[in-house]
C-alpha cells in the first residue's frame, strides 16, 4: 500500500471522518512511515469488525495513542485473540502486565483512544524477525524494552545504554514476562498423550516461550540470522540456556565470540542491521547451525595481525597459535587482550577494524 501526501489526505476522508484533527495528524505521521494494510479509527468502537476482519490472522500490527501520537508495534499468532487481550481491563491491571508501558497506556487513556493498524500478515516463523525489524526502524515510544530492547538484567554497551536512556526517561517497565504453565498430569492423563503438535503449534509454543530474540552476527560484524530465542538456539547448537546468555552478556568485552566465529546478542549491533538470511528455519540458516556444532570445541579463537594491523590468520586457540609461531601461550593471553604489538604480531579475540 503505498501512498502520497493527498492520497493520505483521500484515506482519511473516508475512513477516518470521526477523528479530531490532532489525532487525524498524529495517524497520517504513522501512515507515511508503516502504510498499513488496514487501519481501525479506535481499538474500542471498531473492536467488532477488527474481531471479524482479524479472526486467525497472524501478523504486525501497530496501536496509535491519538491524544499524544505515541506508538507501539506488537506481533501475534492470532491478532483478534491479543486485541480482545487489551479491551480486557483485568488483563490490563494484572501483576505480569501493569507495567507494561502499552499496557498502562491504553488503562490511562482508555482504549478508545487508541488506532489499530494492521501492518502486515506474516508467516508464523518469520513473525519475530519481522516485528523486530519494525521496531529497530521505527523505535516505537512503547516498545522501550520489548522484544529486540528487552533489558533482562544483561550489560548493555554505553551506546546502547544511551539509546535506552533517551527512549525510557521517566518510565517504568516490568521485568521480563515469566512462561511458568506447565501440566502435572502424566501418561494417559495427559490430553496430549500419544499425539504429535503441528508444526504451526510447535511454532506457537516457541512464541510464548521467547523472552527476546537471539541477533547472530559473525566476526565481520555482518548481521546474518535472527533466532526467536535463546531457548530455540541452544537446543540446535547443543548448548545450554547459560552458555549462551554469558556470550550475550559479554558481547562488549574482549573475549564476545562464540565458537570462535559469531556474536550473540539481544540487540541489533547497528538499528540499521538487517540480516543476510531472513528466515530462521531456512536452508541457509541450517548452514550457521551446522558450522556452529562443528566448531563446537572452539572456546577462545585467536585473531593474528602484522605491525601494520594486516590480517595473517585466525587460530582455534592460543596453544595452538602459540605451537604455530613459537611463542609462549601465556604471552599470547596477554597480548590479545591488549591488542598490543608483539614483536611481529598483534593479537586478538576478534577481529581488528579500521
């Protein structure tokens, strides 16, 4: 759907005749950055025909607070079922929700005030990568630490402590939502019992469970898959849930690399970055996961440079580098952590940048 500036004019002269001006201005704002593929004048009063319209509907949608123009851009396996979630005032008020910055929202202002656009229908296993790449272009006021901004108690670079500091001046925000359902009944008893799910539940399942979104860069610092969550990519690594958040947590030190190859992070490196493989389940992707479980021994890889910073290659390990080139493994710990010059080499644990 694409428009210019009269046609947006034309579009809210007929589906937006109830809206005041300011609120007419603060959505033609949102229409020229999102062109949605239909938009609801108010979240309450057109709350029937978005339930029809959106019955199964998987997708990204975006709520506009039309008293003050501030956004928020969600995803949802079943977009009238999450709709219906925020006309319901007990969700809205439960512990796990208060303090979601939407949530408080739409209790404060009412429901009412609040445009609904559909942004696009997307396939359940791209939903994620999908809605984080509208929220790193678009930075949505209440999406501070949703999804791709997702705090979780991890280190952050000071950039990214910046960026977060300006977004989130004066809000408060809940901790990460805890999944914790889980079923006592075993064998026979269990409704599941000798049933397999759909690939579209399985997907479902990984949705719920995804606290935020795993972002694999490799040394180049080339964005190349976006993971639905730690979870999901520990099991095809054959990691573990820990291994993988320290590597999070450590991406601004000297030693981020996973393996040896690729950064782990919670958030885009760059709000720009856009990955090389936009599918998580593709065939390309599978490639990463295989070299991933390949270079399963590699702990620390050891960058190796001339004087003049000149890449001469890249070892699996200090005791190796250091039986290639005869110098003391110890010295090379040292060094690499320095980036300083060694007679005639510079080492690293990553790759050096101009």
């Amino acid at each position: 759907m694409s428009y210019y500036i009269f046609e947006f004019f034309d579009y809210f002269t007929k589906n937006c005749t109830l809206l005041d001006c300011d609120s007419t201005c603060f959505l033609i704002k949102v229409l020229k950055q999102i062109k949605p593929i239909k938009v609801y004048n108010s979240l309450k009063e057109d709350r029937l025909q978005l339930f029809k319209e959106q019955k199964d509907k998987t997708g990204v949608y975006c709520l506009v607070n039309l008293i003050n123009g501030h956004t928020y851009i969600g995803s949802s396996v079943n977009i009238e079922g999450r709709m219906k979630s925020y006309l319901n005032n007990s969700y809205l008020k439960s512990k796990q929700n208060s303090n979601l910055p939407i949530s408080s929202a739409l209790s404060k202002y009412g429901q009412e005030h609040f445009a609904v656009l559909i942004v696009e229908y997307v396939d359940i296993e791209n939903l994620t990568i999908v809605e984080t790449n509208y929220i790193t272009s678009l930075l949505p006021y209440y999406n501070v630490l949703k999804q791709g901004y997702s705090s979780l108690g991890y280190k952050h670079t000071e950039n990214t402590k910046l960026l977060l500091s300006e977004l989130a001046k004066n809000r408060v925000h809940s901790d990460k939502t805890k999944v914790l359902i889980s079923r006592a009944l075993i064998g026979e008893n269990n409704p599941f019992y000798n049933q397999n799910h759909s690939v579209e539940a399985k997907l479902r399942m990984i949705e719920a469970n995804s606290a935020y979104p795993v972002y694999i860069y490799n040394s180049f610092r080339e964005l190349l898959v976006i993971f639905p969550s730690v979870k999901t990519l520990a099991k095809l690594i054959n990691s573990n849930h820990s291994t993988i958040v320290s590597f999070i947590k450590n991406v601004s030190s000297k030693e981020p690399l996973f393996r040896g190859e690729w950064y782990l992070t919670n958030l885009p490196l760059n709000l720009t970055d856009t990955p090389l493989i936009s599918n998580w389940i593709s065939k390309e992707s599978n490639n990463i996961i295989l070299e991933m479980n390949n270079n399963y021994k590699i702990k620390k890889a050891v960058f190796v440079y001339n004087k003049n910073k000149e890449f001469i290659c890249k070892f699996e390990g200090v005791t190796h580098a250091g039986k290639e080139l005869n110098i003391n493994h110890s010295v090379i710990k040292k060094y690499a952590l320095l980036n300083a010059p060694y007679k005639d080499y510079i080492f690293s644990y990553e790759r050096l940048r101009d």
